[in-house]
C-alpha cells in the first residue's frame, strides 16, 4: 500500500528527532532481547546434540530418559550427571563420576566415540527467573556468574530484569491500545454528538472515576484470585476514561468547523466524518496524553506488585524487585536495579511518543 505524502512528511520529522528515533532503536532493541528472554535467560540450553540427534530443550519437553537415563521427570540440564550422559552418549559411570567423563571428554582423552559425543549450547544468561541458584548468603551481591546479584530467595536479578521487562512492556501494550481504542470512541461520540449525549456520559464518567479502583482489584483478587488477564482487564476497565476529555475537547472544537458543516450538507455519513475528517485533527493532542497513559500504566503495575496486589507472587515483576530493595537496605545493588530500570525504559517511551506527538503536529519542522 502506498504511503500518503502526509504520512511521508510524518516520518521524515521523525526521523530528523534525533532523541526520539535513537530511543526508539534503542528500545527496540531491549523490546526484540526480552521478547527472546527465554534464548537469553534460561536454565536449559538452547538446543543439544546426543547420539547425532538434535533436541531444542528450550521450546520442548524431555525427560531424562531420553538422555539415557531411568527417570521420566524433566531432565535438569545444570545438573552434572545429566550433563554427562548428555556429552558421554548416556554412559552408566555418569552416577558415579561425572565431572571425570566431562572432563576427559573436553580435553580428549576420552575412548568414547566421537560419533557418541554430544554438546550443548546455552543461552549468554543460564539462569531463568525463577531458578533458585546455590550461592550461600542472599541477597548475593554482583559477581561474574550473576552480573545484577541474586535477590533474597536467591534467584538471578539480571533474568528477573529481563523477563519484567517483557511482561511490564507487553501488559502496557495491551492496556493502552485497547483503553485508548475506547476512550478515544467514547470522547468522540460526546464531542461529535454534544447535547443529552455528551451529559448522560459525562455524568456516568463522573460515577466512574469516583469509584476506588484499588478496592475493586483487591475484592477481585481476593475472590478470583491474581492472574494476568484479570490485572488487564480491570486496568482497562479503569484506564480507558483518560483520554476521554482531550478528545471531546478536539470534536467540541471541530464539529462546527466549516469542512465539518459542508460534509454534512453533502451527505457523509457521521462515522465518516468523525473517524476520517475530525480525528486526524485531534490526533495531536491525544498523543500529548499518550506518554502519560503509557508511563501511567508501566507505574501503577509496579506499584500493584511492590503492594502485593499486582500479578502472581511467582511471575516476574519490577515492583516486586522493588520491593525486595526496600526490604533488603544491606544490598543497594537491587534498588540501583530496579532505580535504572525504571528510569531508562520511561525515559525511552516518553521520549518516543513524544517524537510522535511532533510528527503529527504540522507546526513543527525538524532540520
């Protein structure tokens, strides 16, 4: 599909917003990293080679037996003796000595068959967020096997950071999309319509915002329980009327305008007029409210998770990182985590969106 001379000149500006393009290269760059986490970060490898045959242990299932062992439990790829009947082709003595056999195998010295030989390939990260590693006193402070520390149920910061990362950016996309889909509707049809429309929703808005959200959240969860889902659902019921006055501002504004009046007279259709002809015009201020509904999402998960209300106590989360910072003052590398972490992904998307808002704006010109 051809892209329009507008939307040409849209991109130009944005590119030529020298803080706002390299934030968006950076961010994507950390977004494509933890939407691959489990490449990165992950206590099995990535793919293993036993007896000339291939197994992809980080997307699939396999149980130590078809490593040559008994058992049919999930194989444990970080433990010594599975790794020697990995790279020994299933060897017994791997019970016994297996550090022995993988050492002798490294360094050629072993009688095994090169055919029998197997190896494995880990991601850069062999942590997963909720591995717990034996590293004596907790919270463990940065060292060469965990770059970020380990928090106080000894887990790998650095894995946590990135795994919430990922669930921090995906819940806010989720959330922004579909609550400004509606608030952006909703304004619309009070700003186009004006009149008894506009008061019967600015009355139910009024009902709406005055209910405590905190509270419906907590008796939630106390009856449901935490999930996912149940968190985006109720941040958008909750969410979407924050982009409902800036829009009924803009169509209050614009309904009255001449080109308005004459699509009336020639007979378009009010979807048409509103969606095709007014909301382009409001476009840039609702994308000045963006960054604030965007930062206002990322904040209030964190804040649901470093008070206990927010995703379930084993999912990843920055709040909760947050958290144990607060509760753990004898370890201030876990508060500088979740302090940088905060700063440069909001700083990122606030610089991003308002690239954005800039290009839209037909008043500003970037050299």
């Amino acid at each position: 599909m051809a892209i329009s001379e507008l939307n040409r000149r849209r991109l130009r500006n944005f590119r030529r917003n020298g803080r706002a393009f390299w934030s968006l290269v950076i961010f994507s760059v950390l977004f494509v990293v933890a939407m691959c986490a489990e490449f990165v970060a992950n206590d099995r490898p990535i793919v293993v080679s036993y007896r000339g045959d291939l197994y992809w242990p980080v997307t699939q299932f396999y149980p130590e037996s078809a490593f040559g062992s008994d058992f049919q439990t999930e194989a444990i790829y970080s433990d010594p003796a599975v790794q020697c009947l990995i790279v020994t082709g299933g060897r017994e003595a791997c019970w016994d000595e297996p550090e022995e056999l993988i050492a002798s195998v490294k360094n050629g010295t072993s009688d095994i068959p090169k055919a029998e030989q197997g190896w494995m390939i880990w991601p850069p990260i062999p942590y997963h967020y909720r591995t717990i590693n034996d590293v004596g006193t907790v919270p463990s402070a940065p060292d060469g096997d965990h770059l970020l520390g380990t928090d106080d149920t000894s887990r790998d910061v650095l894995a946590r950071v990135i795994y919430g990362f990922r669930t921090s950016i995906l819940f806010t996309l989720i959330v922004t999309v579909i609550a400004s889909t509606l608030g952006i509707a909703a304004g619309a049809i009070q700003g186009y319509f004006g009149g008894r429309t506009d008061l019967i929703f600015q009355r139910l808005l009024e009902i709406w915002a005055s209910t405590p959200g905190l509270y419906v959240i907590i008796i939630l969860f106390a009856i449901l329980g935490r999930s996912f889902w149940l968190l985006v659902f109720v941040t958008i019921i909750f969410g979407w009327p924050a982009l409902v006055g800036v829009v009924r501002a803009e169509f209050l504004r614009a309904r009255n305008f001449e080109y308005v009046r004459a699509a009336r007279a020639l007979g378009v259709s009010d979807r048409k007029i509103m969606f095709r002809h007014i909301l382009p015009n409001a476009m840039v201020a609702t994308l000045t409210m963006l960054p604030f509904v965007v930062t206002g999402t990322i904040s209030g998960l964190a804040a649901l998770d470093y008070l206990g209300y927010g995703l379930p106590a084993s999912a990843p989360s920055l709040g909760e990182l947050a958290l144990q910072a607060k509760q753990n003052l004898q370890a201030p590398w876990l508060a500088f985590t979740a302090f940088f972490t905060f700063t440069i992904m909001l700083s990122l998307l606030v610089f991003v969106f308002e690239g954005v808002r800039d290009a839209f704006d037909p008043r500003k010109t970037f050299k």
